[in-house]
C-alpha cells in the first residue's frame, strides 16, 4: 500500500516522514471512528479501519545507516492508504 501524500489542514494521526511512501499490510485491528473528524467535534463516523503498516526504515530516510532488514511499523487508517 501507498500513504496518501496529502497535507491537508486540522488534526492529522499521519506522520508526515511516511506520507508517498509504500509499506507492507500486517494486519488489520478493526473500524473505529476517525479522530481527524473526531478532534473537530464531529462523531468520527463512518469508522475507519485501522490498518498495522510496516515499512523498510532505509527507505523511509535516505540516510539510514542501519541494516536493511530494520523496518518501523506504524497505525494507520484507511483512508491514508492507496492500493501500489
């Protein structure tokens, strides 16, 4: 899967340093109401499902010293994800 690599403005659970990158689905953990709706006072619905991603940390930063088996992995909700 692919990070939207959006900008938009508001509360954002999407850190910036993974946004245009791809990672790996490793397993889903269910829906749950969206917190960027939720931050602004509305009720988070529909729910989103909240997706575990893992990525390969060399190409998450350029000047990634470490071996390249290390990897971060990181909770994010569908509607940041695209289909590769």
């Amino acid at each position: 899967m692919r990070v939207r690599d959006d900008y938009p403005p508001g509360h954002i659970r999407t850190p910036v340093y993974i946004r245009g990158k791809e990672g790996v689905v490793m397993r889903s953990f269910g829906a749950f109401p969206n917190p960027e709706t939720l931050a602004i006072g509305r009720d988070g619905l529909p729910k989103k499902v909240l997706y575990e991603v893992r990525f390969k940390q060399n190409e998450l930063w350029s000047d990634y010293a470490g071996p390249a088996s290390d990897s971060l992995d990181i909770d994010i909700y569908e509607h940041w994800l695209t289909k590769v």
